[in-house]
C-alpha cells in the first residue's frame, strides 16, 4: 500500500504504541500536520517549542514511555534544543521529529534552514537526517529502539519537506520485526563473577553505603535495592534523580546527598569503606571536592552505560548492565554471603547506630515563623495536603532543593525534575506532559517566580486542553539561588538577582483562563492549598510570598568536600559553621 512520508510517519507512531503528542506546526511539517486530524494519535499544541520538549519530558519520565514531540525547521528546531539537552542529561527517552527545507535546497541557506542534525548531535544519544521517503519507516524503528534501549536518552529524526510528501508502499507486518542494529547493543546482564565478588564485598564490609542514581528508577530496580538494604542492613542515599527510587520513609534512607544533601547522608559516604554505587554518575553537584570524596571507601558501580564506570571516580569492581538484572543476580550472592558471617548484624548495627546519630544530631532544620511565609513550610503543607502521593514537578533553584528535602517521596517516577542541565521553565510543560501521563494522579509543580516566568505562557495550554495542575510558586523576588551564592561567597553582591518588578500572578493566570490564589501569611498556606485541590477542570496557580532571603542548608561549598557543610544556625545555640 502506498503512503506519503507523513501518513507512514503517523502509522509507525501508532506501531510503537505512542498515543500523545506534543508540538507546534509549521511550514516544513504542514504535511504531517495535514493528516494528523485522520490519525487516532492526540496532539497538544503547546505555545512555545521549548514547552513541547518538556512536556514530552514530563510525560516519558512518569510513564516510562517514549515521550514524542514535532516542530518544525529553523527555530522550531532550534527552540527545542534546551529540552532536549535537558532530557538526554538525565536518561529520558525522546523521539523529536522536527521539519526541514526539501532535499535538493539543503545548503543553500533557504528560509527557516538550519543544520538541525549538526546541531543537536552533542545533545542527543542519536539523531538522523531522512533523504529518502524509502527509509523512513526504518530510521522510526531504530529511533525508537535506540532511544528506549541501553541507557535511555534522545533521538531526533530531521524530515525534509519532500520526504513527509512522496508516495512509497509500507509493510506493516514488516515494521513489525526486531530491530538489530550491528554496532549497538548494549550489555544487560551483569558479568557472574563480578557479581560474586560484589556480594562478598558488600557482605564483609562494616560501613558500606548504597548510593542510589537515578538508573533506578528507570530500570525499574527500586523494589531489589530497597530488599538489599534491608537483607545486608546498608543505609541508603540518593542524588537528586534517584530520590523516588525508595521511600523517603524507610528507616534506612538518609535522604539525599551532595551539595545540599543532608549531614547524614554526606557524613556517610564520607566514613564509609563500601559505597555500591547504583546507577549513578558521580557528578559534582554529589561528590564536591573529587578528590576528598569517600577517601577510606572501595566502591562497586552498577551502570548499563560502561562509560560512566570510572569516568569520575575510580571504581574496585566495576559491573555492566541493567540495575534491575543485575540485582536480580546479586541479591541471592548476597543472601549466601551474609548467612556464612556471624559476626555480620553486629558490625551492621554499629555502623547505623552511628548513622543515626548524625541524623538526629543534625537534622534538616529551619527557624519557624508566624510572621512571614517560610518555603520549607509550604513545601510541608503541600506534601500534607496532598498526603505525600502528588507527583511533583520542580524548575530550578531553592525552591527545587526544598522539595528534594521536605516532600517524602513514596513511589518510583513520582518527582520530575531537571537534574543534570538544571533547566529554569521545565516544571509547568513537565507538570503538563505528567499530568496527560498520569491524569490518576494529582501533579503538582512547584517553581519559583523567576522560574515560572520562563514558560509561564503554558499555563494556556494546559487551559485549552483542561489539563489541571497545581503550580506553587515559591515567591521571594528573587533569583533566589544566585542571590544565595552571591550572599555567601561574593560579600553581599546582589547584581542582577531582584526581581521586583513581575506580573500579579493571580490576575495573569486567570486572564489565562486559570485559577489564581496568593498567600501572604503562614495561616494562610493551608487554606488556600485545600481550594485549590478541589478545583479538577483547570490548571491553577498559588503565589506563595515566602521570606525574602531564606536560604538552603546543609550547603557544600564551591570546592568543598563532602563533610565541609555549611550547616543553619540550630536556634541560638549553635553558629552556621563548616563541619
């Protein structure tokens, strides 16, 4: 039967089991735009390039999906670049198609032409420029299996304008077969004899620390890593992508680790002799000072992308493949290994007795107020009202690193967060393609005002598609986390960082056709989240005017090793110090 690229293009979709788009048309894609209304395929119009890349985000990370999303040549393509580094950082699988001028004026610096390909090659796992309509039902195929496959990440196929126009037959039954491509397949089961000798390390050592990533979450790992903290008695510690890995209740969780991660958990890693580094990454924002990071500690990294292993910290026993199968390997190992030591439960306790301490001794803190509006306190009412099962959206800043602290996450793919680009405007379109994924679940984004002001304008989007999400902005007319840096490390050196002159959030969400509320007192916070979570039909928006000059603590300082925190001042009894 023969198809036009763009009617091919819209059937392998389906083939691939996508059911949501997001994207914005023009010129180079009409073609494909053409035919979408005669394929059972939803599109959601988002108002920005930008938007559609981060609803797509949103979307993959909550379903474990390929998240898709269309634009079209020039700036279509270009305005989605930021997205797509933001998910190709992370590990989210994306499928971005975007339009180009017709084969025979690619070079000539026709309208709206740009090397697209050449462009988005350093920010995607791969990417394809089609030049024959015959070849695009197979570049479909392996973009999808290389964006899902191995460690996931971004693929984007450039489309020409004649490719989505010429006629040619398709088979669908032959769409159908396994992909194989030669040069790519990724290793998924871990190697037998590294394992053993993973099982015997994490059996024999007295302070080991499972140090969880954001691999998974992905893999799907996150019940076996919590069975093995539990079988060999290991505390355990995420970065920021890894924090719905386990349940931020479990009594062996210390919270997260890194810049601003909590003294237990830095302490931790810092005295320990075993870390079993699980889909992680070892990136600075975690180990601060490389080389004063776990000093006294061997290390076991699991990873399904060996180019990680040893690319930042040197690694004792190195093992390749997916988390969940790996694990799945190791467990028993361990099981046999910790029934021959007798010794081992009380050289286990000793070590979490310690563990807790720290935990108690120095607890994530802030100095209440009935005065005015504390961020950490509204990060707490928010987990409250919505029972701690919201999924939770963030941008980038302090008010990201409160939520990371204050909502106890429970369940794998609950927090959606830009962790590795640290993209300001992700979190309303990510709280969009949530939402669409998961339209169970309450999704809630909390941004800050100098975030949300990025790609406020998709506020209308989730207007017209009646898309309802809750948005909580962390108000302090600031920058807030340059202003934080620049208060600590440059004297007081506020350049750049008010914000004082904004809109009035309420009244521009609702001449958007949302529901604005703001709140300005302590006593005020619960009441207006309670309202705001009885409205199910629109998306709405609470400006939450919190103190001015509040700051995140624990902090590693720039340089700084892991047990240098910056700690807040505990009442009047203690001064913020490095440790």
């Amino acid at each position: 039967m023969k198809l036009s690229g763009a009617e091919i293009l819209l059937r392998a979709l389906e083939l691939e089991g996508v059911d949501r788009i997001f994207g914005y048309p023009g010129g180079a894609v009409l073609d494909i735009y053409d035919r979408l209304p005669f394929s059972p395929l939803k599109h959601y119009l988002t108002r920005h390039e930008q938007g559609a890349a981060h609803a797509a985000d949103g979307y993959a990370r909550v379903t474990g999906k390929v998240g898709v999303c269309f634009a079209t040549s020039g700036p279509g393509a270009t305005n989605l670049v930021t997205g797509l580094a933001t998910a190709q950082i992370d590990s989210v699988p994306i499928v971005a198609f975007t339009g180009n001028v017709p084969t025979f004026m690619i070079g000539n610096d026709a309208f709206q032409e740009v090397d697209t390909v050449g462009i988005t090659r350093p920010i995607t796992k791969h990417n394809f420029l089609v030049k024959d309509v015959k070849e695009l039902a197979d570049t479909v195929k392996k973009a999808f299996y290389i964006a899902k496959t191995g460690r996931p990440g971004v693929v984007l196929v450039d489309l020409p304008k004649d490719v989505t126009r010429e006629l040619t037959d398709f088979f669908e039954e032959e769409y159908k077969f396994p992909v194989q491509i030669r040069s790519y397949k990724p290793v998924l089961k871990g190697h037998p004899g590294q394992i053993k000798r993973a099982a015997k390390a994490i059996a024999s050592s007295e302070k080991p620390v499972l140090y969880i990533g954001g691999g998974v979450v992905s893999s799907g790992a996150s019940d076996l890593v919590v069975k093995l903290s539990e079988v060999a008695n290991v505390p355990m510690t995420a970065t920021l992508m890894g924090l719905s890995a386990v349940p931020g209740n479990h009594p062996f969780f210390l919270g997260m680790l890194g810049m601003h991660g909590t003294y237990a958990a830095n302490m931790a890693i810092q005295e320990s002799d075993l870390i079993v580094a699980i889909g992680a990454r070892f990136d600075d924002r975690v180990t601060g000072k490389l080389s004063e990071f776990a000093p006294n500690a061997k290390v076991i990294h699991i990873d399904i992308d060996s180019a990680e292993i040893g690319k930042n910290k040197p690694v004792d026993i190195p093992i390749v493949g997916d988390a969940k199968l790996v694990l799945e390997e190791l467990l028993p190992e361990v099981e046999k290994q910790v029934a021959k030591n007798r010794e081992f439960y009380a050289l286990r306790e000793k070590w979490l007795l310690k563990v807790r301490s720290w935990a108690e001794r120095y607890p994530l803190w802030y100095e209440p107020s009935e005065r005015v509006i504390k961020p950490q306190f509204v990060i707490q009412k928010i987990w409250e009202v919505t029972k701690g099962e919201a999924i939770v959206t963030t941008d980038v800043g302090q008010h990201q690193m409160w939520v990371a602290q204050y909502y106890k996450l429970k369940f794998p793919r609950q927090l959606v967060t830009s962790g590795g680009l640290g993209t300001m405007g992700f979190g309303v379109p990510a709280a969009i393609g949530a939402k669409v994924g998961r339209p169970d679940k309450t999704v809630f984004c909390i941004s800050g005002d100098g975030s949300f002001q990025m790609n406020m304008q998709e506020i209308v989007t989730a207007v017209q598609y009646n898309i309802p999400i809750k948005v909580g902005i962390i108000n302090n007319g600031f920058l807030g986390m340059v202003r934080q840096w620049q208060g600590i490390f440059y004297q007081k050196n506020y350049s750049q960082v008010h914000l004082d002159v904004q809109p009035d959030f309420v009244k521009l969400v609702e001449s958007m056709g949302g529901v604005g509320f703001r709140a300005t007192k302590p006593q005020e916070v619960e009441q207006v989240l309670k309202e705001a979570m009885t409205i199910n039909d629109r998306p709405v928006v609470i400006d939450f005017v919190v103190d001015r000059e509040e700051d995140v603590y624990p902090m590693v300082p720039p340089g700084g090793a892991l047990h240098e925190m910056l700690l807040p001042t505990y009442g009047k009894k203690r001064e913020r110090k490095a440790v």
